[in-house]
C-alpha cells in the first residue's frame, strides 16, 4: 500500500479519562498518534454530559499545550439552552473552534426513549443552528449508514441527518461499518436527498471483538461474519491476531479509496499500537517525533 500523506486525510477519536491510570493511557496515545499529523482529533462526551468536567479539560490540554486542531463532542442531552451555551463560551474561551454537535444518548443509556430538557435544544439541528449563531465553529455532525438505532427507517435517518447539513453543518462523521457496499449505497441515497457536505467514513480498528460486538447491537451496526473468519482461532494468539485486525481497518480504508472516498475518522479507543499499524500499512509515514506532555 503506498497512500502519499497528500492522498487521503485522517481525524483520530478519543474519550475522555474516568481514572488516574486511563488519564495515563490517553495522553499516551495522543502523543505517540501526533507522529501521523491528523488533521484533527474529536473527544467525545458522555451520556447526559456525564464527562463534561472530563472533556474540558481534555479538549483545553489538547488545544493550549499539544497544539493540536482538536474538536469537542458536545450533546443536547440533560441540559437547559443557557447551561449549553455557558459549555460553548466555556470551550471558545480554551481556543476550541471546532465542535461535534450530538443529540446524544440519554444518561440512562443506549436504548431508552429520548426525552429533550424542557428548556433544551430538541435536536442536533437546533444546536448546529445555535454554533452557526456563533460564527466561527466548524461543526461536524453523525451520520448512519445502517440508520440510527430509534429512526423508523433509513429514509428517516437519512431526513434527519439532512435538516442538520441545512442547519450548517460542515461535515458528518459515520458511526462505524464494517461493509463497505452499504456504505456506498447510503452515500448514493444522502446524496439523491441532496445532502452534499461530506460524509466522513467511521473506520473501527478491532480491539476486542466480543466487545465491539456487544456495542454494534446497542448502536445499530453489522459485523460480518468474515470477520470472525479472519480473526477465527486468534484469540489466544494476540500478536498475529493484532496484525489480521490490522489488515482489517487498512484494506476497508484503501477500498473506500478506490471508491473515491479521501477522509477517515479512525475511533482509537485511546490504544496506540492497532492504530498506528494500520497507519503503517497505509503507507502515511511518519512526520516527526511524537509531542512530548508531561503525564
């Protein structure tokens, strides 16, 4: 595989830390991932805002110490509109100027009924419209190729996601897949819908796949079996299994490149080492020493 850093362009998730040992882990990654010059990395928030405190801080370090083009995941979820909006002047102030604009997930979890705060915004539409107000966001949405698990079909997934390309959004990164023919046809029918923003492929190297199948059924995405039969026998092999998932996510991405797609979101699950081997296999290459933070 030989993609040029010119040929295609990366954004790289992470979460925000609940412990001293996974605050230890995401700095980790996030400077031994700076080598690869993402274009700009996302730090997501939780259910009902329940790591606001968390992202802050993460997104505020992220910004003023590592210089990194950083973006703030931000919900409507649990939150009056004046307490949504101290949010926003608060990460302005830390220099964020990008936001991923979520309805987000109850604090109750994955799979129970949504309800927005009587004095909320109601929709992801409503709160893009609330940062365009602002004038200076650059405001990246979701999108579901597979539909969002409460929408009634795609047609109305796909409805949704346009009322927040109209509202001012620039960009949507999906929830990830697996099956790059899916994505392809979803693509085709935002497009008949007359969303034109881009449609940014969520690429999920495979950590641990019993996890990561216990997550697809909660978020409404496949698994194909081939990849149980690409990763069959491996589980008491991590090293050859860790190459086989690394395959994985790199020949998905250099498919999509075939099909004209050049922007990936890669979910990171701050882990370094699957990340940066299929970063290798792309052929990117490396652009200098990682940032040095202090723990």
């Amino acid at each position: 595989m030989n993609a040029s850093r010119e040929d295609f362009s990366v954004s790289f998730e992470y979460f925000p830390p609940k412990s001293d040992e996974m605050e230890r882990q995401l700095w980790q990654a996030v400077e031994a991932l700076s080598v690869w010059e993402p274009d700009f990395v996302t730090m997501t928030y939780g259910a009902g805002g329940s790591t606001k405190e968390p992202t802050l801080a993460a997104v505020s370090r992220m910004v003023g110490e590592m210089h990194l083009p950083t973006a703030a995941h931000l919900t409507c979820v649990d939150a009056s509109r004046e307490e949504t909006r101290a949010v926003i002047e608060d990460l302005r102030a830390a220099g964020v100027r990008r936001i991923v604009a979520l309805r987000g997930d109850p604090a109750t979890g994955i799979g129970t009924a949504y309800a927005p705060h009587p004095d909320g915004y109601s929709t992801t539409a409503d709160l893009v419209r609330a940062l365009v107000e602002y004038g200076d966001f650059d405001i990246s949405v979701s999108a579901y190729p597979e539909k969002h698990p409460e929408s009634r079909d795609l047609a109305e997934d796909i409805a949704t996601l346009k009322s927040k390309a109209d509202a001012g959004a620039n960009r949507a990164l999906t929830q990830f897949f697996f099956d790059n023919d899916v994505f392809e046809r979803y693509l085709e029918k935002v497009r008949a819908a007359g969303v034109n923003i881009p449609i940014v492929p969520g690429i999920m190297p495979i950590q641990n796949l019993a996890q990561l199948k216990r997550f697809a059924r909660r978020c409404g995405s496949s698994v194909p079996a081939f990849l149980d039969e690409r990763l069959e026998g491996l589980d008491e092999k991590p090293e050859e299994r860790a190459e086989v998932a690394a395959d994985i996510a790199a020949e998905q991405i250099e498919d999509l490149r075939r099909r004209g797609i050049h922007e990936f979101h890669i979910y990171t699950m701050n882990r370094v080492p699957l990340v940066s081997a299929v970063m290798d296999r792309l052929g990117r290459g490396k652009a200098r020493a990682p940032r040095t933070v202090a723990a």
